[in-house]
C-alpha cells in the first residue's frame, strides 16, 4: 500500500435542512476508495429543523455527528474543521456527492505536489433527482478546469467551490478563525491558503453538484443578492487593503481588483441609494491612512509602485476619486487602459467623457442605452435596425446557461446592454477613445457588473496601428476605404490605437475562452479570426461575422476568404441577407446580397435544429437528414432510417458531411455493403456542402426528383451535390 493509501482523511459534511439530499452525501464520503480506518466521516448539523437529524442518527457510529443550533455554514465549517482529526481534510455541502474516486485522487496529487495546500476539483451538475445538467461546471463557466487560482487572481474573484476540496491540516491555523465578513467559506480559506502554499484543482468532475432551488448560489434574483453584494464588497475591500503590497500579487491584479471592488460599490449603491457609504464606512483614522499613501503616489516614478500605493489609498478610502486617477494612470504607463466607476450615488452619464451629448434611448425592455446623435437613425423605436443579427445572436446565446460573449466591435454597447441578462460574461471590444467613451458610459449605466469594455481592437498581430475617424462612428476602419461620392459621413482624421491578438488575449487568462463571438470591424474581421485560429479550432464558438464585399475589398481579401478561413475550422456557414428585416438563413451561392456570416461548429446542436427549420414540416415528411458521422459511428441508423423511409411513398433519405467529401465514400460503401441499393431501395442523395441553407436548396431538389416543379434556381444548388447511392 502506497504512503498516500495510508494518510488519515476525515471528510467534513455540512447540513442545514438536506434531509432530502444528506444520506446520500454521506453515503459517498463513506464509500470512498480509501481504508475505512483511516476514513472518517463528520457531520455537521446546523440546526435543521427537518427530517435531517434522523437521517444522521440512522448511521450510528459511522460518523461523528456534531449538531448546534443554527448559527450559519461558516460556523459549522469551523467547527467541522476543529473536529477533525485527518492530516488532509474534504469538504462536502449535504446536498452534494463525491465520486468513489475522489480522496485517492486527491491523496495523489497532494503526494506529487507537495507545496500545494489546498486543492479542488471540477464538478458534474445535477438536478434534484440526479439527472446531469452538465459534465464540466469549470468548462461551462469559462474556468480553467487544471490549475487553480493564483493569490492575485483571488483579489478579484473565487472559483473555488468547497464540495469535493481537499485541505492540508497543518494549514488550519492560517485559515480559522473565519473573519466576519468572509462572503463564503471556499473563498476565505483560498486566500488564507494562498499566502502560504499553492493552490489546484484537478481536471476531472469528481463530485455532484446538486441544483435544487434552495441552493445557496441565488443566481440573478438582484433582491436576494443584495446582502451578498455588500457582504462581498467589504471583503472585497479588505483583501485590498491586507495584499496591496504582497510580492505574490501582481500589477495586474491589483489594478482589476480595484476595479471590482469600484464596480460592486457602483451595484450596490443602484439597487439601495447611500447603501455603499453605509457598507464601506470610511474613518478619520482611515482618512488620514489614505493620505500618507496619496502624497507618496504623487511622487512615485514606477508605475508598478504608483499603482500598489493607489490601492492601498483606495482600501482606506474607496470613494477617493484621487487614488482611482492614480490606478488609471500607473496602468496606463504600462501601456494599458482601466475603467474604473465613480461611487457613491453618481448620476446617470448625460454625456460620455469628452462631453459628446448623448440622448437615452429604451432598449427593447433590456436598460437604456446613451446613443449619439451621430449613431440615432441606428435605433427607431427602441430596437436596433440589424434585427436579423439581434435574432441570431439571441439563439446563440440561449444555447448554454451564462455563455461568454465577445462583442468584437462593441460600438457604443448596444449587444452588451440587450443581452446583459443572457450572459454570464461580457468583453465589449472597443479601440475608437470616444466611442469607448461612450460603451464605458451605458455599461455603467445599466450596471452591468458583468461587462468589460476593452480599448482593444482584435488583429492577427500584437502593436498599434492609426485608425480612420468618421462623422459616423460605424464607419472607423483600420483600411482607408474607397467610398462613393454620394456616401454620408465625412472622414476627421485618426487615431492610434492598440490592436492584440486573440489567442493571447486566452493563453495568459486575462479573457474567458468565448462561446459566442460577434465580429463587426468594418474590414477587419479576417485579421481578427487569423489572431483567434487557436481560440475558436480549441474552444468552437458559435460566431456571427460582418461580411461586406466593399469593406473585405478595401482591407484586400474576398469574402471567400473568410468563409475558407472558418470553414478550415469545421465550421458551416450561411448568410444573411442585406435586408435586415430577413431573418432567414441563405446560402453562399450569390443568389442573395449577403451582409453577415453565421458560423455554426459542425458538431453544434444549434445546427442540426437550423436544418430541421429549414426543411420545414412538408419537406421533412419527404426528406430526413442523416447526419454521416451519427450513421459511420452507429451503422445501424442506415438501415433504420432506410426501413422509415421504405415505408414512406416518396420518400428521400438526405446523407449530409458537412465539409467532409471523404465521409460521402464512406457512407456510400456503406449503403453498398448494407444491401440498400437496387429499385426497391429509398431515394438517397448526399452533399459535402458547408452552409445550410444549401440542404433547403437540395431538399427542393429531392422533391423535384419525385416528380415537383423544380424550384427556380435549383440547378444551381443541385450542382453542390457530391454524391448520390441508389
């Protein structure tokens, strides 16, 4: 048996009103693959009134149970962890499981690495009944789910959750007792760690986490959410003002964590007026604290210094508009650009910085929206004129629960403002000062916590570069454009700003991997997609991409050479039309005036549904989509789709692989060697198409072939056929 097989675990279970859920939480602590003598188990009650304590009784000796009257779960965390008598501690909410497996892997990473002191673990999600709602929450949530946060990165926010994390002993005494205003249990004990040992998560979904509506995670509901605001804003605070100068912590940190805690503040003083100064109480001690740090700001040289003594200002004094101008300017001699929002009770922006007047106009029932009046014919009544583009982006963005969005070509922010509610992150990309101005200002406005305006324009390369100022702000590009004499807007000038490349941007965590991507950079969107191959071939994000002839024109590419550049990616593709009142899909055959790109992973659920919509019901009684890497992977689906549509009259089974020729030769060996050929067998017709739209094209085609009016046109869509079996 190895050292690690013989390490004392004891895993700490904590309850309040599981009943339903707890027995089998402690059903999983004690079957874990691990000796059972130096295996124990301890619940910890705090004071449920329901069926729970006879739950626990019914384990006898098999558990320690420890139950007080309600006092909250960070005492009983507390005194789970005195109790223990393990050299390595687990925790485990009671509504939650762990994996068989879970104290082994544990154990084992713990023994490769010893300078870890606490270590966590990817989590499945289930509901109530135990049916999974998802197989990675790190994945799904834009975590990295093999390495854990660093100290600096928790000054901002925590991705560690208890259930299922693993805790050296000898740590404890760092960690306990829990401060009053710790807003959560994992996050306080991760930063007390932190400061002494490294921390890690292991890449793989060892425990259960339970939603069941009583859930301690509130979700979106603002009014349940206010008290763990401000209890998060004063730790906020805190960790501010303990780790400003910690060597561990780097300027970057220190600057985001700034602007956290600036924008929590901002939240809460939105949803209770005078509720920030209430919840960050400033002193005359702590005043004349903050002062002794600004006068060293003023002569500080080192921008790294600048910006620690300017954090350290605002940890004393948060509302000291000073110190904020301090952290902006430290980061800004290092190159960068921070936003940091003006508490307590600031009035709404009239006007973005710079003056330019700004009328609020209502978005949709989404917030309000401070549009120029440059950029007014843009929004009659509300809605913004592109309504095909907010259709397809709304279906993208309902695939998953809280998706990361990149607005690439943010504007003045009106996709942040109208899907702030529908995802779970937000990076806004505007370079133009004024027009980032102005997105800074809505975002503010509508405090979305969430949204990060960036003065970033994406490129295939890192640097700067001059960009053209236009009377009209959608028409800024990087390529001097070729317009007619008859075009509106009057050219001002320029303005140099910084350009970086997506895949960068990732690899050094500064964004979330995307799950929906929306491209409008009048010209620029090949360079943006060449500076993010790595990003969308690894994480596949559904994308919409302006596609303007003119502007591809002017920047010196075709539009085919975007489609090649996502098609080499395994995406499909279709259009759509100039029209922006058309929300249907096109294919990429020149048949319709395309202005936009929808690009759908092959591997999409979002696409397979499209097809099904664009066959439409009478079409799908003639013609059902088999999709060629289902029927390689399961033959046996060839021959059930052939023995539905054998018993169907004029029936056409549609064989799709798409940007996959190679699997058409596959698929018609198959049929050959299945016995499905011959008179008797069903019509059968295959495509390698990559867009679509071009299925509807062909659906036509096989109703024409049992004997319809050929649409007009379909000749053409039948020339995109690349194979046909009988």
């Amino acid at each position: 048996m190895s050292a690690a097989d013989r390490t004392a675990v004891s895993v700490v279970v904590l309850t309040h009103q599981f009943g339903r859920f707890v027995g089998r939480a402690i059903d999983s602590a004690l079957s874990q693959r691990h000796p059972p003598e130096l295996l124990e188990v301890i619940v910890v009650d705090d004071g449920s009134t329901d069926e729970t304590p006879d739950v626990v009784a019914g384990y006898g000796d098999r558990v320690r149970s420890l139950r007080h009257p309600n006092a909250g779960s960070a005492r009983s965390l507390e005194r789970g962890l005195l109790a223990a008598r393990g050299a390595v501690i687990v925790m485990l909410d009671g509504d939650d499981a762990l994996h068989p497996e879970l104290v082994a892997r544990q154990l084992e990473r713990l023994r490769a690495r010893p300078e870890v002191g606490l270590c966590a673990v990817d989590r499945r999600v289930v509901d109530a009944d135990g049916r999974v709602l998802q197989e990675s929450f790190a994945r799904a949530h834009g975590i990295d789910p093999a390495s854990g946060p660093r100290l600096g990165e928790l000054l901002s926010a925590n991705s560690i959750t208890l259930s299922g994390t693993a805790l050296r002993a000898e740590l404890l005494a760092h960690a306990l007792p829990f401060a009053e205003d710790a807003p959560a249990e994992d996050w306080w004990l991760a930063t007390a760690v932190a400061r002494h040992a490294a921390i890690d998560r292991i890449d793989a979904p060892l425990v259960d986490y339970r939603l069941h509506g009583g859930n301690r995670n509130l979700g979106n509901d603002a009014a349940r959410n206010a008290p763990v605001f401000r209890r998060d804003l004063r730790f906020r605070r805190r960790l501010l003002r303990e780790l400003w100068c910690s060597p561990a912590v780097e300027a970057r940190d220190v600057v985001l964590a700034c602007a956290t805690l600036l924008q929590w503040a901002a939240i809460v003083e939105q949803q209770e007026p005078g509720a920030a100064a209430a919840t960050l109480p400033v002193t005359d001690g702590e005043r004349r604290v903050r002062d002794g740090f600004l006068a060293r700001a003023s002569v500080a040289e080192d921008p790294h210094e600048l910006i620690r003594l300017a954090a350290g200002a605002l940890g004393h004094d948060p509302f000291d508009a000073k110190a904020a101008q301090h952290v902006r300017d430290g980061w800004s001699r290092l190159g960068n650009s921070v936003e940091l929002a003006s508490i307590p009770g600031a009035p709404e922006p009239a006007a973005a910085a710079g003056g330019e007047p700004l009328t609020t106009v209502p978005i949709e029932g989404h917030g309000e929206l401070g549009v120029p009046q440059e950029r007014l014919w843009a929004f009659p009544g509300g809605r913004y004129y592109e309504h095909s583009v907010t259709h397809w982006l709304e279906r993208m963005l309902a695939e998953q629960p809280d998706p990361v969005f990149y607005d690439v070509g943010s504007n003045i922010g009106y996709y942040p403002v109208r899907f702030g509610a529908a995802a779970g992150r937000v990076y806004a990309f505007e370079p133009v000062s004024r027009t980032h101005a102005t997105l800074r200002a809505n975002v503010e406005r509508n405090g979305l916590a969430h949204v990060e305006p960036l003065a970033l324009a994406l490129s295939d390369g890192d640097g700067s570069a001059e960009i053209d100022i236009w009377s009209s702000s959608g028409s800024n590009t990087l390529y001097r454009r070729e317009f007619g004499a008859d075009h509106p807007h009057t050219l001002l000038g320029s303005e140099r700003i910084e350009l970086a490349r997506l895949d960068r941007l990732v690899a050094d965590g500064r964004l979330q991997p995307p799950q929906v991507v929306k491209i409008d950079v009048e010209g620029a969107e090949l360079a943006a997609l060449r500076g993010g191959a790595e990003t969308i071939g690894r994480h596949r994000p559904l994308m919409l991409i302006e596609c303007e002839a003119d502007a591809c024109r002017d920047a010196g590419y075709a539009p085919g050479d975007l489609y090649a550049e996502l098609r080499a990616h395994g995406y499909a593709l279709f259009g759509l039309a100039r029209d922006p009142r058309d929300l249907r899909p096109h294919p990429l055959d020149g048949s319709v005036d395309v202005a936009n790109l929808v690009g759908l992973p092959h591997e999409s659920a979002l696409l397979r549904r499209v097809v099904a919509e664009l066959l439409g019901d009478e079409l799908r009684d003639r013609l059902t989509v088999a999709w060629a890497d289902d029927v390689l992977a399961d033959p046996s689906l060839l021959r059930a789709y052939a023995a539905e549509h054998d018993a169907a009259a004029d029936a056409t089974l549609f064989l799709w692989a798409p940007g996959r020729p190679e699997r058409l030769q596959e698929l018609t060996a198959l049929v050959a060697d299945a016995g499905l050929g011959g008179d008797d067998a069903p019509d059968m017709l295959g495509s390698a198409a990559d867009d679509p739209a071009t299925v509807y094209a062909l659906g036509q085609f096989a109703a024409a072939v049992l004997g319809r009016t050929p649409p007009p046109g379909f000749e053409r869509a039948a020339a995109g056929l690349a194979g046909a079996a009988r």
